[in-house]
C-alpha cells in the first residue's frame, strides 16, 4: 500500500487529506494519505522518519515551503528557479524530489475556467509572498520580460511592504505599484490575482476598489476560504468575470497525486466536479 501525507504546523485546517482520500477511493487505489503536524524544529528529523519508513512522498504546507527546499536532493521544473518554496516532494529510492505544484495549480485552473492568456496584456499581482513568487513564474512563461517595452504585456506587482515587491520587480521584470496607489493602476490591468491571504476566513479583507476595472477583465483569488471572497464579490456585483482558488488547490493536488499514486484523477470523467463539490461543502 502507498501512503503519502501532508506536513504542516497547523495542520488540521487542511482540505487535502479529503481531497486525496476521495480520490484514493473514487479510483480503488488501496494507499493512504495522512496530515501529520511537524513543528519547524523537527522537519529534518520528520523527513527522514518518513522517508525511513517507506511513504511515497506528500504535501508540504505552511511553515514549512521554504524550510523544505534545503532537505531536497533534487528540485524540478519551475520549482528550480525563482520558485522560493516547495509543495510536494516526491520519495524516490533514496532521494527526495521537491516540486512547486501551485505553479501548475494556478494557471490550470484558469485555462480550465476558460480563461486563454494570449487574450491577456497585462496583470497586476496583489501580494509577493511564496504563492505570489510561484504564480510570477508561471506568468512570465505566458509574458515573456523581452516583450516589455516592445507591447504593453505588462505584470504590476504591489505589496503592502515594498521591499518584497521591489525585490520581485527586479527579478521578474515587473513594475511596483505603491500599495495605496494599486486602484491607479486598474484602468489597464486585464488581470488581477490576489495572493495574499487577505480576506481569507479569519483575516482582514482586502481592502480595494473596482470601480475603474473594465468590464471585460479578470478577477482572481488563490484565497478559497470562503470560495467567494469580497474581492470576488465585488467583481461579480461590477458584471466582471472570476475564477475562485479552489480549482488552484485541486489541481496542484493532481500533480501530487498522480505522481505518487501513478493514477492522473483528472482523467477520470465528472471527479474533479464531484472533488470541488465535495470540498465546497467542506469549507467551514
Ligand atoms: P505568505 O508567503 O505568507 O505571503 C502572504 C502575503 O499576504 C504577503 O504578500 C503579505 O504581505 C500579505 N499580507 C498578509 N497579511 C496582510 C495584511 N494584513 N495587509 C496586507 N498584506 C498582507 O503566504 P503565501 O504562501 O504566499 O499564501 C498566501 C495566501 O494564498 C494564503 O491565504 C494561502 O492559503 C493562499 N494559497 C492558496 C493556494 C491555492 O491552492 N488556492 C495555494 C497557495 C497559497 P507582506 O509581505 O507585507 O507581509
């Protein structure tokens, strides 16, 4: 039997033991997947503990994404780069491969909601924490830095301490938007993404006006708890179309999941419907 798990410090909030148990049983694979709650001090020793004892690999959450990166004998993909943070490792023999699925997770989730980033000139990320380093990633590959200048495929970047968005500006080519300057800036952004974790469940809510987005723009939130944020609401009340964060959780577990388990759940027809239902009436 294969068992993966998720390491985080708490854990216990976590929807991807359901999300993966779902998916163990809707596609009859006999393995496990487990939340085990791992302080900071003892991430070194939980690695090796589970590697020791045969798991396949797992999700690695909040505090530890960026711990992680130096217990890794391999780090793939995008994840090597800029990537600061890792979210899935995969135990192979004696090694252990780290990867950053919410890179995948995010730009799936708009594709499948029918959004074509060809269509897109220019974003503005809110945020410049690990989800907003991973989702600049996965943006320059659609926005490639040479475009800048030559056409107006731009990516603004504001966050509430500057230094972290001036930090990415540089190394993703972006422009910083002062934090209470980032409403300017709406009249031309086609897309607007919020990765910070502010109007999550618990949190203050992001505080902006959309006032002077176009009708025809994009609003996104990774924050999926609640599954419609204020941001979101507002959007909708202004007739502009959004993609909510679950889809971002489901599909970066996908990668997760079909590399430990060797089964793609996205293959199966209805279950990655069935898995957001599932987990909408799971969000508390
Ligand atoms: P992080 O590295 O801690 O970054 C947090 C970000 O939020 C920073 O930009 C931070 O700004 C900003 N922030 C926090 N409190 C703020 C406040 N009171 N006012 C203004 N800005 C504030 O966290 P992360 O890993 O990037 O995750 C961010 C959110 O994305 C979390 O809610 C997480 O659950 C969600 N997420 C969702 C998915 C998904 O699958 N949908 C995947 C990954 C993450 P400062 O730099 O100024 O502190």
């Amino acid at each position: 039997m294969k068992r993966a798990f998720i390491i985080g410090h708490p854990i216990s909030h976590s929807l991807s033991p359901k999300m993966h148990k779902f998916w163990l049983d809707e596609l009859g694979i006999e393995g496990s997947y487990e939340a085990i709650d791992v302080a900071p001090e003892n991430l070194e020793a939980e690695l090796k503990r589970l590697q020791n004892a045969g798991y396949v690999g797992g999700n690695v959450t909040i505090p530890h994404k960026e711990a992680v990166m130096k217990f890794c004998d391999e780090i793939v993909g995008l994840a090597k780069g800029k990537t600061k943070a890792i979210n899935t490792l995969v135990f192979i023999e004696n090694k252990i491969v780290g990867y950053n699925s919410d890179v995948y997770g995010f730009s799936k989730n708009l594709s499948s909601n029918g959004i074509d980033f060809d269509n897109i000139n220019s974003c503005l990320v809110i945020g410049a924490g690990g989800a907003a380093i991973a989702i600049l990633t996965e943006l320059r590959m659609f926005f490639p830095p040479s475009n800048i200048g030559q056409s107006n495929r731009i990516i603004y970047v504001t966050n509430r301490t500057r230094d972290k968005s001036a930090y990415l500006s540089k190394e993703f080519e972006c422009c910083v938007i002062d934090w209470d300057k980032k409403e300017t800036i709406l009249p031309s952004v086609d897309l607007v993404i919020n990765t910070t974790s502010l109007g999550m469940k618990g949190q203050p809510e992001l505080d902006i006006n959309l006032n002077d987005l176009r009708k025809n723009s994009i609003v996104t939130d990774i924050v999926y708890n609640p599954l419609e944020t204020n941001l979101l609401k507002q959007s909708h009340s202004l007739g502009i179309k959004t993609v909510d964060g679950l889809g971002m959780l489901i599909y970066q577990g996908v990668l997760g999941f079909t590399k430990w388990f060797g089964v793609d759940p996205s293959t199966k027809e209805g279950l990655l419907e069935k898995t957001r239902e599932l987990l909408v009436k799971n969000l508390s």
